[in-house]
C-alpha cells in the first residue's frame, strides 16, 4: 500500500548554490551521502513540512537536463504495487530495484502526463518534525503539469490512493496524503520539467521565485 508523499527531487547542477537557495527561505539539511559507485551525492532538505531530494553527479555530462523532475511515494509493498500500477497500464521507466544508496528499494513509472512517479520501499526516515524558522510555514503542494486532468485525478486519486482536497478552481485538482499533497493542473506556464513549481506557504506576500536550476517557486500567503 502507498502510504507517504515522501519527497519531491531532481538533478542540480550546483549543489553549493541550491543549498544556499533554499536554506535562504528555511530548508534545512536533514540527510546527506555520497554514492561511490555513480558519484552522485544525495541529499535530502526539509523546507517547513516537505522533503526536497537533491541530486548532484560528480561526473559532467553536457546532455543532462536539470531541475525537479520527480516526486516519490513510500509504500510497504513496492513489487504489488508497481505490478498492480503497470498492470493498469501505466508506463514502466524502471524495473523494482535495490537503491543506488544501498538504502531499501526503489521503482519508476510515468504517470498518464510523463512526471516521474519514484516508488520507495525502505525503513530510514529522513523527516522531522516541521521546521518553522524561516518564512516558510508549510509546502503547499508540489505542482504537476496535468493536461489531461481526468487521467491525472484517476492516477493519483483511484490509484495512488490520495484524498482529493476540495477546491473551486476550474482546470486544477488537490490531492492529499498524509502532510504533503500534489497540485495537478491542466493549463501552467511552461517549466523546465513536468513538475511545474513549489507552491509554499507563508505569512505574508512576497515575490515568486527560482531556484539556480530554473523550478519556480511561488510563496502563497495563508495557503491551508
């Protein structure tokens, strides 16, 4: 059973300077290794309520694309629900494996519009209790481009098992596990990745923002 939202994560270019971004509105780091047989260091902020994985290859690769591109469930049962999900004829991109980090298990397939579904399937918690010390009181939601709304609600609603969160707008849909939900929107300026931007919680306004990797970030003053 899928349980968690656990994260929302991609491939930075600067690991330096995406640190420094977002501990400039709160993150905190809250997990951090380094996998010797790709060179890649991974590691795992906390902005308010929500985990943002980080990405950073040692090695350059002039053809990489950059930014957030995934978003990851925790589940108890990766092998049954990856079966069940490809079995209702969503697209496989990787077979149930160990994870590169040596920590449990990990899956990818495609939602119905292309984002990265990650399903996880370890025993390490990286989370901690809410981090209010900066500006940012919660992550909203992770926005995900949706053009055809109806396959993104059937997805993440009758397959993921994520409670839909009433709303009025028209071309968008919310759906919530445990703290964290996903924005599924049908229509969204275009974005490096088909995880569209962040949409975080704060008291008062402020500008809307990105990251050195281009994913915006959009400060929602008294969003619940």
């Amino acid at each position: 059973m899928i349980y968690e939202l656990n994260h929302v994560g991609g491939r930075v270019q600067d690991l330096d300077a995406s640190l420094a971004f977002y501990s400039g509105i709160g993150a905190e780091v809250v997990d951090r290794l380094f996998m010797t047989g790709p060179r890649v260091h991974r590691v795992h902020i906390q902005l308010a309520t929500g985990l943002v994985e980080l990405l950073h290859n040692e090695e350059v690769d002039p053809g990489a694309a950059y930014g957030l591109n995934h978003v990851g469930f925790m589940t108890d049962d990766l092998d049954g629900d990856y079966a069940r999900l490809i079995g209702a004829g969503y697209a496989e991109l990787s077979t149930p494996r160990v994870a590169g980090s040596g920590q449990g298990r990990l899956a990818f397939l495609s939602d119905p519009n292309g984002v990265r579904v990650e399903l996880l399937q370890r025993s390490e918690e990286f989370r901690v209790p809410p981090i209010t010390s900066g500006p940012v009181s919660r992550l909203s939601y992770i926005a995900l481009d949706a053009p055809d709304l109806d396959a993104a609600v059937e997805f993440y609603g009758d397959h993921l098992g994520m409670e839909p969160v009433p709303s009025d707008e028209a071309d968008a849909a919310y759906f919530r596990i445990g703290a964290d939900a996903v924005k599924l929107c049908k229509s969204l300026p275009p974005a490096n990745t088909h995880v569209n931007h962040l949409g975080l919680t704060v008291a008062e306004a402020r500008p809307d923002a990105h990251d050195p990797d281009g994913n915006r970030v959009l400060f929602v003053p008294g969003f619940q």
